[in-house]
C-alpha cells in the first residue's frame, strides 16, 4: 500500500513503479506570494532534520527536479482542495489557497516514510510514491477539543496536540477553558477568575492558566496551521470555579469552595442577578476581541440547578450576547432548549437523549450540528476494560467503534447539508500529562478526522486499518504516544 494516507483522499491515481527521490539537491519552488511561501517553509521545516537536506524555498528556481507549490483557479477544488501530481521528475502541488496547499503538505508528508518526521538525521531514502492524488474535505468543521480546565495543558502542550491533529486535516480546535475545576483564560476585567479559579484542578495539583499573550501564542500557531479556535467559556453550569472567585456571583452572595473532584452538574450561575449578564457580557467581550476565529463556545451542558423556562432564557439572553460581539454561538445539544438564531451551532453528544426533539428545534431555528456522539467520539472513553486511563459512562470504544459510523445518517432528520462538520472531544478528568492526551487521542482521532474529510465512498475498515497501521512508524518518529489496539495490523 503506497499511498496510505489518513484521511482517505478523494481521488488516487498510482502510478505504478514511478518514485520520486528526494535529494541534497532538491529545492522547494513556491508561486510568487508570501501566503505560500510561508507552506513552502513549513514543509521544508518539516523534512530538513531528519533528511538533512537544506531543501531551500525559492520563488523563482526551476520546477524542474523540485517540489513545487502552486496556485491555480480551479473552483473544482474549493477552499482546501488541492492536487498533488508526483513523477520521476518533480512534485507539483497545486490549490487555489494556500490553505489548501497547506493540506496537501501533510498528504506529501504521509508519502514519505514515517521516519522523516524524526528530529535526528536518519538515513532515507525519501522516496515518495508516483500519482495522482485530488482531494478536497466532505465537510468544512473536521473538529478535536481539549479540556484544559480538569487538568490544565500549558502552551507548549497544546501546541504539540495542534501540530498532531494538522497531519490529519483537522481545521478547528474548541478549547475548552472554563469548567468546576478551573478557569484557564485570564479576562481583565475580572482577575480574581484565574487568580483564584484557576489556581488547581482534579485532584488537588497547582492548575494553572493562559495570560492573555499566550491565548493570543496559541491562536496565531493554529492559525498558522489554517486551524481556528473556538473557546468555550462553559454556562451556566460547569461554574463553580468563577462561583468561587466572586461572591457575588451566586445568588446567596458567598463564594463557592475550590473544587477538585470529577462531579457535573451541580453548580449554576445566578440567572436572576443582572451582574450575572455585566460578567458574560465582559468576558464575552475580551475573549471575542481575542478571538479571529468566527465562534465562541457558551458549553450549556448538564445543568440540574434550573428549570426549563430558566435555563432557556438564559442561555437566548447569552446567544444574543456573543452576537453583540461579532461572534456566532455554538453550544452543546441542550442550547436546542433556547431560542436560537440562524448561524447557532449545536454539538450534538448525548446519544442517550431522545434525539428527535434536538433535531426538529435545532432544524426550526436554522442551526446546523456538529457531531460528537459520545459512543463513537469520545477519546476520553477507555478502549476496553483493561484501559487505565478513561471514563466509561459511554461505553468503551474501540478503534472500530470510532470509525464505523457514518455523519449524514446518524440522527433521523439530519442529512448530508444539516451536518457542519464532526468533532472528538478529550475530556481530561483521567488525563495528567500529554503521554495521557495522546494514548487516547491515538488512533481515534485520525478516524474521526477521516469522517470528516473523506468521501464516504472511501469509506471502508478493512484498507483503513491498513492505512492507519502504517502510520505508527510516524507516531514513533514523533515520540507520540498511541494505543497499540489489537484491531490495528500494526507493522512491527
Ligand atoms: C460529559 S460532554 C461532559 C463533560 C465531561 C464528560 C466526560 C459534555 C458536554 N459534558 O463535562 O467531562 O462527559 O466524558
């Protein structure tokens, strides 16, 4: 299998027995913009350690016996499509932005043998498979989230996580900054919610959170991989870290003790106190300012402290607040209980629920989903029983489980066109270090990302377990940590 690429592209024409060598000589030609020069040198930052070559980026050289990064005006290939023609001669990669060469790269990447992601010289050949790939993504939110506020993750972290998910065309990373256990993001106007709400975690260790500064590191490095952040600041429940950083926040006045167990649903702000809308308001307000990407997240999940009429005005007063700010709301599936405006995303995540009313008033309001179903998404679910990291509360999935499932007809009344996009959500009460993130992200994720990204013609387990075994050399090479599960062929 030559051509084993996670996500499936569209289209492979092979090419048999035609390689192309990368060499000492090889340079990398880009078209004349800096947009892409910018790709031409992520890729040549990607391939020089372990090749040793110098791969220089110009845009002017020869195509002639190089990798070349070009720009065409072929609408066939839409915002992120892009063709990559490889013959004896040359590399040719070709998309109407450079977002789109930017995920031809890491296709171009997968080419190459997994050892070329090393840090340390290693000794080739980098031979790259001849053909004809053209490829563009089923949907346009191929999602992962991070819950950084069970245990926090520094900046350092969530930069290894965004550099993995870009190799498999993942496009929007959904933080999720602000739970019970902790609030992640300063917000200006109100210090006292890091000082003191970020200041532990699950279990009791010193937490943590990003200044301002470095919010706005990790946005422009995602930005950097045509990734978007979504933040989500989680209300009205999920507060009890904000609860107890000001008084004044809960309805009695007296702020909330510190919470370090793994428990939901038992905090709420106050919906009654006009504070409470002067808060959203304000920290709505920064992180908008924060935030180039077009969402903000307002969480709404598993709130037991409110009835129904409550909940539902708070959370059309909060929508209409995040609209204030230039932005649109995407909020877990219970926001359906919520007069939504067109533009609103809901998360769908509860496969328990009865679906049929989340559908018919998220469909009345013109809101589309993004899918999580907790069975089949969720990488903070173990394996199986021998798992020693995860939860369970839905079910043990295995790497099958995650992959056999197909978007456009997994809830009645959602079709191909209600569909945004799909997203794996890692939950991080279990999770201490990155080694934990990546054990459970790996191989899920890349499974989910191909239901995001591929045709569901390519749609099959049997050559998708051999694809993805062929990515461990990689993971390796990139001392990423990854379940070994035994449904995977794994090369060695
Ligand atoms: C449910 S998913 C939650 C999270 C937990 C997760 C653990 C969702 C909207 N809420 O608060 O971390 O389960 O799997």
């Amino acid at each position: 299998m030559a051509h084993a690429i996670v996500p499936a592209p569209a289209s492979v024409r092979p090419a048999d027995g035609t390689t192309f060598a990368l060499r000492e000589t090889t340079a990398i030609v880009t078209a004349d913009s800096p947009e892409v020069r910018r790709v031409g040198e992520y890729l040549a930052a990607a391939l020089r350690p372990a090749t040793g070559y110098g791969l220089p980026v110009t845009d002017a050289g020869p195509t002639q016996g190089a990798i070349s990064l070009q720009l065409t005006d072929d609408a066939a290939l839409g915002d992120e499509g892009y063709t990559l023609r490889v013959t004896s001669d040359d590399v040719t990669l070709t998309a109407r932005r450079a977002k789109g060469l930017f995920r031809g790269v890491q296709s171009l990447r997968q080419l190459l043998p997994g050892a070329v992601e090393s840090t340390e010289h290693q000794p080739g050949p980098w031979r790259i498979p001849g053909g004809t790939i053209t490829d563009q993504p089923r949907f346009g939110w191929r999602g992962a989230s991070l819950d950084v506020a069970r245990h926090f993750f520094g900046v350092a972290d969530v930069k290894r996580y965004i550099d993995a998910l870009a190799l498999y065309k993942i496009n929007v990373l959904h933080l999720h900054l602000t739970d019970d256990q902790g609030w992640r993001v300063a917000i200006r106007s109100w210090p006292e919610l890091t000082n003191r709400g970020g200041a532990s975690q699950v279990g009791g260790g010193k937490g943590g959170y990003y200044t301002q500064e470095q919010y706005a590191e990790i946005v422009g490095y995602a930005r950097d991989r045509y990734m978007t952040i979504v933040p989500e600041i989680d209300v009205p429940g999920h507060t009890n870290a904000a609860l107890a950083s000001y008084p004044e926040l809960n309805c009695d006045g007296k702020a909330r003790e510190p919470y370090t167990g793994m428990g939901v649903g038992f905090s709420s702000l106050c919906v009654d106190k006009p504070i409470t809308y002067e808060f959203l308001d304000q920290v709505l307000g920064e992180l908008a300012a924060l935030t180039p990407g077009p969402y903000l997240h307002i969480g709404g999940d598993e709130v037991e402290k409110l009835t129904p009429a409550q909940y539902g005005e708070f959370v059309t007063r909060v929508v209409k607040i995040v609209e204030s700010h230039g932005k649109r709301a995407i909020g877990w599936q219970e926001i359906t209980g919520a007069t939504l405006t067109p533009g609103t995303v809901v998360q769908y995540w509860q496969h328990q629920h009865a679906a049929a009313e989340i559908v018919s008033r998220a469909k009345k309001s013109g809101a589309k989903f993004v899918l999580s179903p907790g069975n089949k998404t969720y990488l903070d679910m173990k394996y199986d029983a021998l798992t020693r990291l995860g939860l369970d509360w839905a079910g043990h999935i295995e790497v099958r489980d995650a992959y056999d499932w197909e978007p456009a007809s997994l809830l009645d009344g959602v079709g191909e066109s209600d569909v945004a996009g799909v997203e794996a959500p890692l939950w991080t009460e279990t999770l201490e270090s990155f080694d934990d993130v990546a054990f459970m992200a790996f191989p899920r994720l890349p499974a989910v990302a191909e239901l995001g990204w591929s045709p569901r013609a390519t749609h099959d387990w049997v050559t998708f377990r051999r694809r993805l075994a062929l990515q461990a050399p990689r993971w390796e090479a990139m001392s990423l940590n990854y379940y070994r599960s035994p449904q995977v062929p794994w090369p060695n």
